[in-house]
C-alpha cells in the first residue's frame, strides 16, 4: 500500500487531489493543514489527519520532513504556492527518508512564480502579452492603453488592476515588484497540463471558466481547440515542466491564445479535467513511483457546476490548530 500525504487540505485543490487518490485501493490518503477547521481533512480516516505550521513559517519544511518520516510518507503532494519552493529546495532530504515529492522542479517553480521571469522565458515559444516593470522604461513605453497592473508574484486576482490611461500610469510610480502588461482582448482559458518525469506532456486540457467565486471557477466546460492545447504544451516545455500545472492563456485581438501565467500546481478546478477523463492527481501518482503510463490521454467534452457539501462530524473531532479559524470572536452567516 502507497501511503501519501497531501497537504493544502482546506483548499478546493487539495480535496481534488484527495479525493482522487481515495478512489485507488492501492493507496492510503493522510490530509494535511493548517487549520483544523480543513473540509478535506474530515475525507480521510480521523488517525491520518494532520495538523502542520503555515507553509510561510521557518519550520514547515523541518516539520513536514519529519512527519513524512514518521509517518512513513512514500509520495507527498502539496497544493499550496508558498510551500512549494520550500520542499522543492529540500527534495534530496525529503527523498532520504523514503519520501518522493510530486511537484516540479525547483527552477520551474521559480520562473513560474515569478511573472516577468515566466515572460522572459516563454516569449520565443508562444504568444505574450507585451510585458515590462513598472519602472521609467516600462511606463515610457508605447502602450495601447488601457492595460494591465499586476503583481509580479502572487495567485488569483489580487492585485490585478485596469489602468486606463497614461496620466493614470505614471501616477502609480515606480515599483518592481508591479508588471506593466498589455491588455487582451479575447476569452480566456485554462488549461490543465501534465508532464513526464521527462518533461514529455502526456494531456493539455483546455477549459473555460463560466463562473468564478475568489479566483477559484466553480462552473466551466471543457473544450477540444487544438490551439490551446498546443500552446499549453509549448509552454510546458519552455519551462521544463515535470508535473501538473494550470497555463492560463487569453486569445489576442488576431485571434492567438497568449500566454497569462502559470500555476504550478494543482487548480481548484481540478474535478472537472478529472471528470473529463484525465485523472491528472493518479496519473502524477504512477509518475512519481516509476510505474508505466499512457504517453496521451484523451478527454471528452463536459461541463460542470459546484455546490457546497456539508462534512458532519462530532465536535470532538474537530482538529484543534493555532490559527484564526479556532479564535473566538464575531462569526460570519
């Protein structure tokens, strides 16, 4: 039996990955987080419920590596950003106490987390959006306004502005940590992406985002258009991809999908490509463990809407953790 740990438990990509691997009995789920308020948490059987330190704090890498050590960890699974560099950086001590990490590689995480590096990197693959710092240069340059302000690091929407002139440019000043991009005009998509271990991709699934509830789509449909998923590809290679990712990319006003950002890791969206027929959680699972798999896997057009599910339990075993979730204080309906 394969014992795997998946942390991000809390999250809707973490209960993805969970609730794949629950469906192989060849596999044992431990569920990890933060919070022990963590829905995914209560998926798993009450003796494989974790409780860890934020992935921003000093000990998290110390202490996920003895807990995969203790616990006798064959494969970890993390699906949160700001851990995965962290554990990437410590694979090799991870690997020594019988742990395999399923996440890419340290330097693909770096360029991916890092948008103006990830422009750099892909722009003579694919299509990008022109993009520069918000520095002299950047501002001075010849935009066809409106456009784009973003961060150079960071997940979701946040921080995503429209600026709609150069008057309202200039007035934001200079800072490097703020991308200046050109502003598309087309649909945007996502696409779900799967690599080897030797970075051959096996899937691109392209998918469209109907309905969006804090960053995360809970409504979309998957769909066959062979630009998307070459582009996702070609991106994929660019970065050295070995893994799962989520390649967003927006078609241009000639009707070219160009390149947003990556997220190197698994989207909260993820049941819908999995339902679409490419269970990408198990099939990073058999990578990681050196087991054969298919070199493509086909999906089906499908479409899907999300509802919340309610998790009862006694409240005994709600898992007691140090973090706001547990604090007593004004509570929200």
């Amino acid at each position: 039996m394969t014992r795997v740990l998946v942390t991000g438990a809390g999250g809707p990509a973490g209960v993805a990955v969970i609730r794949s691997l629950l469906a192989r009995d060849d596999v044992e789920v431990l569920a990890a987080d933060m919070d022990g308020w963590a829905s995914g948490l209560y998926l798993v059987e009450a003796e494989n419920r974790r409780i860890v330190p934020a992935g921003r704090s000093e000990t998290f890498v110390d202490e996920l590596i003895a807990m995969c050590s203790s616990d006798s960890i064959d494969v970890l699974f993390s699906t949160v950003d700001v851990e995965l560099p962290g554990l990437a950086a410590r694979r090799d001590e991870l690997q020594a106490v019988g742990t395999a990490l399923a996440a890419p590689s340290l330097e693909t995480l770096t360029v991916c987390l890092d948008k103006f590096q990830l422009a750099e990197r892909c722009t003579p693959s694919v299509r990008v959006p022109e993009t520069h710092l918000l520095d002299g240069e950047g501002v001075g340059a010849d935009w066809t306004f409106p456009v784009i302000i973003k961060p150079r690091s960071g997940a979701g929407s946040r921080g995503v502005k429209l600026i709609a002139d150069r008057v309202e440019l200039e007035a934001l000043g200079t800072d490097h940590r703020i991308l200046i991009q050109e502003n598309l005009p087309g649909e945007e998509f996502s696409v779900d992406v799967i690599a080897g271990l030797d970075g051959h991709v096996i899937a691109a699934v392209p998918r469209s985002r109907e309905r969006v509830d804090s960053g995360v789509s809970i409504a979309g449909r998957t769909v066959r258009r062979a630009e998307l998923s070459e582009t996702a590809a070609a991106v994929a290679r660019a970065i050295g991809l070995t893994g799962v990712a989520n390649v967003q990319l927006r078609y241009s006003s000639t009707g070219e999908p160009a390149l947003l950002e990556v997220n190197p890791r698994f989207p909260g969206a993820m049941p819908l490509t999995i339902a679409a027929g490419v269970d990408m959680p198990s099939l990073l699972l058999d990578l990681v463990l050196g087991r054969p798999v298919p070199d493509e896997v086909e999906f089906a057009e499908i479409a899907n809407v999300r509802y919340l599910e309610d998790v009862f339990l006694d409240p005994a075993d709600v898992l007691v953790s140090e973090n706001a979730a547990h604090s007593e204080g004004p509570g929200e309906e």
